[in-house]
C-alpha cells in the first residue's frame, strides 16, 4: 500500500464520517419540522372545534339538548368535514360522549379497528431524544397518533374532541426530503474524493520526487539532483536530501581513494596480510599472502572461505577459527609451516573489525621471522663489534703504560751504562713491566680464543645449589629463591659454572665485612629462565655502570677487570642477556636470562645496564 493510498483512505474516510453526521443532522431537522408541522395542525384543528361547539352551544336554543344542537350546527359539520381535506394528515375528527358514543364525526373511525391510535405525546417524545433519526421508522410508515380534549358542559363532563393524525400522508415528503439530502451528501462525497485525490497527488509529487532521489542514492548514481519548487516544508526536506546526495558523493569518492591507497599499502608491505568477513571468507590478500600461503592466483580467492582454500586442519584456519568463537584478538602468535611444505616460521597477528564478540571481518598478518633473525644477526654483529672496538681500546691503554715504562727504565738504563753504575734494578723493573704485558696480551687471548660449546642438559636449581655450597661460610651466608618449574636446560656446564663463580665472587669482594648473597631462579616465561645474584655491598657508583663489561676496567685494588667480562663472554655464547641493577635493598643484582635450549634460542644479545 503506497504513501497516496495510505493518506487518502483515512482523509476519506473522516470525511464520509463529516458528512454522515451533516446529513444526520439535516435529516433530524427536516423530520422534528415535519413532526411539529403535524402537531401544530392537529392542535390547531383542535382547538378550533372546540370554539365551533362553544359557539354552536351558546346559540342552541333552552331546552335543546346539547347533542342535537351539535349535531344539527352546520358550521360545525362543515369544519369537520373540511378538516379532512385541508388538515395536514387529518384521517378522522369526531366529537364523542364520555360513553364514546359519536355526536359528530368525519373521517374513518380508527378507534373501531384492532390497533388503537398512539397518543401524539409519543411522538413528540420520540421527537425531543437524541436519537432523533429514530423518526424515520414512525413518520417512513402509516403510524397513526390521536390528539384530545374534554369538553364540560355547566361543569360536567360532557363530550371528548378527538383528532387522528396519520404519517402516512406525509411520508411521501419525509421519504423525498431524505432522499435529496442523501443524494446531496453522496454528490459531495464524490466530489470530495476527487478533489482529495487531486490534491493528494499534487502534494505528494515532491515526495515521489525525493523517493526517486534516494532509490538513485542507494543504486550509486553519480549526480542526483532533485527538482522541487515548493518553498514548505517537503521543499526544504528536498534542499537537504541534495545537500546529502552532494556530502554522500564526496565521502564516496573519499572512501573510494581511501581504500586504493589502503589495498596499495597492503599490497606493498612485505608481511603477508589477509581480510576476512564475517563467516570466515576471504576478501583480500596481498602478494607475500600468495607467495607465503601457496594462494591460487588469478582471482579465484575472493569470495571463497579461508579453510576450503587451505584445508579446515591448517594451523593459521585454526588459529582464525578460535578468533572468531572467542572474539579476541592475536598479537604475535608463533606459527610453523615447516609441515605444510612451505618454509618458514611466521608471527601471527589477528584483530577484529567492529566491535562485540561476534566481529564483522578479521585483519590477520602474518610476519616471517627469517629476515627479523636476519635483522637480529646484524644488530647482534654491530654489538659484538662494537664491544671489540671497546676491548681493543681497552688492551691498547694496558700495553702503552708497561711500554713507556719500559722506555722510562731502558733509557735509566742506558744513562746508567754510560756512567758504569749497577743497573741490576732497572732490568728487573723491565722484566715486571714484561710479565705485564704476558697478562694482558694473554687475558685478550683468552677472551677472543673461539669457544666450542659443549652442550648438556644443566640443572640450574642444583648448579646454583652447588656452587653456593662452596662458598658459603661463617662470614657470608648464601640464600636460595629457587624455582621449582625451573627445569634443565641445554648449555655449557662448565662455561655457565665459570660465569656464575665470576659473579659470585665478585658479590663476596663487595661485602669485605661480610654479609648475605642471594641467589634465585625463575622460568619469567616460556622457553626463558632467570638467574639473579644479589649482594648487600657498597653497590655500583652510577658513574660506574656503562663501563663494567669493559675488559680490565676494576675499581677494587689489585683487580684485573676480567669477572665481568668473561661472564658476559659466556652468556653471549649461550644467547642469552645480562642486566646490572642497584637492589632495592642495597648493593647490586646481577640477572642473567638464558634460552631453556640454546639451538633455539634468538641470536641477538644485549646487555642492559639500569
């Protein structure tokens, strides 16, 4: 049902309803005058009759009886008789006895037949209700009424006037008047419904305008522009619809740029990226997802579901599956291909578009790790030489102190031949300036020489319990927060023992007095184990921080500066990291992170000093 039938089908409808009560109205009117009209004659006649006998008695001679007076009065006789050719629905008109025996009478006796006449009091209470068109049964048929009135004689009863009034005369007029304004109302109903739906079409053509308009807006028209000349409010209504059909074509064209250089960026990144919809169908991919996921090319994917296109048992559909059921989101979950032919280990992340568990598309990337390792082997090169340009400066200030002492001591030497003095002590200042030189080019040597591993599953609780046994004393007392979860891992027991010892040691050297060494473990996360040495000495001086790892760099007396250094060697053999920090309690916290099996482990090293 359209917009014009809806609208004009009440509006006729209210006014039919208008118009039925008008003619109601009317009609109601036209039969009370009716009614009256009948009354008022009946009443009339009544009360003429009634002057007529008065008349006719007064003038009957004495001693006549009144009846016979009546009876032989002409004039009476006359009126009576005229009365039913002159008086309106006058069917009979007879002055009767209190016996109802008739005096005089003209017309059909009613009172003789089997239905008595209905006094004319109902009719006019029928006249005065409000359910006024309830005349059209009495005054339509032949429903006769009577009017009365009693007549004394020297004060005594003496006759009754009586006066039938008959509808059935007057029905002819009642039936024509209804029918006119009937006819009148129906002739204005019709015009009406015309002229409504003339209107109703010349109203609602900017409505027709403006549902074209948008049936073209939601098709993709180009240019939508809607004519309307009409300044109310269905005008303005049009105005703003090609204010929107402007504001739409601009976001559109918008959107359309937006998503060209939105595909072109995925299409130029160099991680994989796949667009999803709601049921799990692909809408795009980008290059490295065909090179990497083994794709079919040639436009056969869109449109089709991820797992038909891979199989529902591959890992990134079951990764994919689980993002849709629980509606979270995946940051950088590992995913091996190795076993679907295709190699390579990827870090997966999968958002969400839209809000609630139920997302309407997923944004899945897939990254290859092997040029993040490629990354990593590079970072981790520039440190290592990075560290060696630190070690090699290191090892050129230790030698050029012994050898400009032996310069100082060979020129003391020389000065001392020439004047033929003993020189016993100068050599031997040579000859410690030259053992000098032994330890440090032999240090160097040490720490440069390459290292084959010798791999073996390491307990680290029992190594740490281990080795706090051998140095736990009367003076230093070593506590233990050890790790049950904290499993074996794959390393060099002897390397990881020479480090640790390094670092305890050098622990027990910061508390001279004495003091509490603790050393714990802990698995911080999967496939990672922590080592934590903590002392209660001096601590490090801030100044002092950047420089510990460097080769021969001591701040105690007759120190080399090697612990450090070589425990650092040995985690950065292992892959692992080392991070120097003040404890909250006072003195230092060495933390060493290792990989749980060292083939594994990420090939970047790092050293991080708080």
């Amino acid at each position: 049902m359209g917009l014009r039938t809806k609208l004009t089908i009440p509006l006729l409808a209210l006014l039919a309803v208008v118009i039925a009560a008008v003619s109601a109205v009317e009609i109601d009117r036209t039969l009370q005058i009716e009614v009256g009209e009948l009354t008022t004659s009946g009443r009339l006649l009544v009360n003429q009759i009634f002057e007529l006998m008065r008349v006719a008695l007064i003038q009957g001679a004495d001693g006549d009886d009144p009846k016979q007076a009546l009876a032989r009065d002409r004039s009476l006789v006359t009126a009576l008789e005229s009365s039913l050719a002159f008086g309106k629905g006058v069917v009979y008109v007879g002055i009767e006895t209190t016996n109802g025996e008739a005096i005089v009478a003209a017309g059909q006796n009613p009172y003789l037949g089997l239905v008595k006449p209905k006094p004319i009091s109902a009719l006019e209470r029928q006249s005065d209700s409000w359910m006024s068109l309830g005349l059209i049964s009495p005054l339509w048929g032949n429903q006769t009424y009577e009017l009365s009135r009693p007549v004394e004689v020297n004060g005594k009863p003496f006759a009754m006037i009586k006066v039938a009034l008959s509808t059935d005369l007057i029905a002819a007029g009642v039936r024509h008047s209804v029918a006119v304004i009937a006819s009148i109302g129906l002739m204005i109903l019709i015009i009406g419904s015309l002229a409504l739906a003339v209107s109703t079409k010349f109203l609602l053509r900017p409505v027709a305008v403006i549902t074209t308009g948008v049936e073209q807006l939601t098709r993709g028209a180009e240019e939508i522009r809607l004519a309307v000349a009409s300044h109310d409010e269905l005008g303005t209504l049009a105005d703003k619809f090609n204010q929107l059909a402007r504001r739409v074509k601009s976001d559109r064209t918008n959107w359309e740029n937006e998503r060209g250089q939105f595909f072109n960026v995925f299409r130029s990144i160099t991680d994989a990226v796949l667009l999803l919809d709601a049921h799990g169908s692909l809408l795009f991919a980008n290059a490295e997802a065909f090179g990497r996921l083994g794709l079919p090319a040639g436009g056969l994917i869109e449109g089709k579901r991820l797992n038909l296109l891979l199989g529902k048992d591959h890992p990134l559909c079951r990764l994919v599956e689980a993002a849709f059921r629980t509606g979270a989101e995946v940051h950088d979950a590992p995913l091996d291909l190795s076993e679907e032919s295709l190699e390579g280990r990827f870090l997966v992340s999968i958002f969400s578009l839209g809000q609630g568990p139920e997302p309407v598309g997923l944004l899945v990337i897939l990254r290859d790790l092997a040029p993040v390792r490629e990354l990593e082997s590079v970072v981790d090169y520039s440190g290592r030489l990075a560290r060696l340009g630190g070690l090699i400066s290191g090892f050129a200030h230790q030698v050029r102190g012994p050898l400009n002492a032996m310069n100082l001591q060979l020129e003391l030497l020389s000065q001392t031949a020439a004047d033929d003095a003993p020189s016993t002590g100068y050599i031997a200042a040579v000859r410690s300036q030259i053992r000098r030189l032994e330890q440090v080019v032999g240090a160097l040597m040490r720490f440069m020489r390459p290292e084959q591993l010798k791999v073996s599953d390491v307990g680290v609780n029992e190594l740490l319990t281990e080795l706090g046994a051998r140095f736990a004393s009367e003076r230093y007392k070593i506590e233990y927060a050890l790790d049950p979860q904290v499993a074996k891992i794959r390393a060099d027991r002897g390397l990881l023992t020479e480090a640790l010892t390094n670092l305890i040691q050098n622990g027990l050297q910061a508390m001279p007095n004495g003091g509490k060494l603790t050393l714990k473990s802990e698995l911080v996360e999967a496939g990672t184990v922590e080592i934590a040495v903590t002392d209660c000495g001096c601590g490090i001086a801030p100044e002092h921080l950047d420089q510990v790892f460097n080769l021969y760099f001591t701040t105690k007396d007759g120190g080399n500066g090697l612990g450090l250094p070589m425990a650092l060697r040995a985690v950065d053999l292992h892959h692992g990291t080392v991070n120097i920090s003040p404890s909250p309690e006072g003195g230092t916290t060495v933390k060493i992170r290792l990989p749980t099996g060292a083939e594994d482990a990420a090939l970047a090293t790092s050293i991080n000093i708080n």
